[in-house]
C-alpha cells in the first residue's frame, strides 16, 4: 500500500486531520533536524528552531500552493529561520569559552559496546570525523548551507535553489567551490588517516 504524498497530508491536515500533521511530523523529524542542528551547530538554540519550523508550517499552511514540493517548502522555513537566527547572533556577544564544541557529545552508536574495531582504530575514526566536521562549519555560510543540503538531504540542484533562491547554477557553483575548499583542506587525510 502506497504512502500518501506530503502535499496530501498537508491538505488533509488543512482539512483538519490532526493525524496528517503527525505523520508529516514523523516523516520529517529527523532529516529537518538534522539540517537545522548543522546549519546553527549548538543544539539548544537547533531544538528551538526546529520548532519554530513546525509552527510556521502550522501558522502558513494555508499559503501552500503547491507551486514547489512540500519538502522544498519545508526546507525553506527552516533555512529562513537559520539564517535569521545567524543575523541576530551576529549582533550579540561572543559564544562563551565554556560552550562545548559542536558533534562533540557521542552519538547512541559511539556508546554502545562494539567488539569490532580496537581502541585506536575508533579514536583514530572520531579524529578524522571531527576534522572532516570542522572543515564543514569552517566553509562560508552560503557553500555551507548548499553543501548540507545535497550531501546530507539528498535534494536536487534546481530544490536547493528554489530553497536558497538563487539560480540552479550558482547552487552548483556554490558545491563545487565547497568540494574543492574540502578536498584541500583534507588532503593530507588521504594519505594519512584513510
């Protein structure tokens, strides 16, 4: 049995199918997340605006025509609201000294028992994770955004550029200028830690 589209549900929720809402919610959680938490890269101000995400999708559902996909319109919220986010932290005070560093705290995986690779072998991993996470906050904002979008949400050039609003050229433009930035400043992985 097939799934119903995400523009569906969201009619449906328009409807007023609350249950709609809760599996757009479902299907979304993580991906939308994930995006919002690596474009701000600290989690307490990732929690709110995921949040605030799902609020303006609740409070402009109505304004959804149906012009892009639901994703595509998703995507958008939740970068606005980054990139708001970011212009407003530009204009306070420094992050405290004492804040943790961005992907520090380990995942579910990194704590559970694993028999397979030694000790060396994960720090030697978590090393080169870090160091490739790093080089990733560390690309200008506008690469940054097109790169996570692609690699960790898999959308399309021409999506990311209705999300962003640039052409689809200047997004591809935007990658490529972040692939080589990457491959040069992890070069030396290749030969060392791969």
């Amino acid at each position: 049995m097939s799934q119903p589209s995400d523009e569906a549900l969201l009619a449906a929720y328009r409807s007023g199918d609350s249950s709609a809402f809760e599996t757009l919610l479902r299907r979304y959680r993580h991906p939308v997340f994930n995006f919002v938490l690596r474009f701000v890269r600290e989690r307490g101000p990732a929690e709110e605006l995921y949040q605030d995400t799902w609020l303006k999708v609740i409070e402009r559902c109505d304004d959804f025509r149906g012009d892009a996909k639901f994703s595509t319109w998703l995507y958008t919220i939740a970068r606005n609201l980054c990139v708001d986010h970011q212009r407003k932290m530009r204009f306070r005070a420094h992050a405290s000294l004492d804040a943790a560093n961005p992907g520090s705290s380990p995942s579910a995986g990194e704590r559970a028992a694993n028999p397979g690779p030694s000790t060396e072998q994960l720090a030697a991993a978590r090393r080169t994770g870090d160091r490739i996470a790093r080089a990733v906050q560390a690309l200008p904002d506008e690469q940054r955004e097109v790169f996570l979008l692609r690699q960790l949400q898999a959308l399309a050039f021409h999506e990311i550029a209705e999300i962003v609003g640039v052409p689809t050229n200047t997004v591809k433009s935007r990658m490529r200028y972040a692939l080589e930035r990457l491959r040069q400043d992890l070069d030396d992985l290749r030969d060392h830690e791969l």
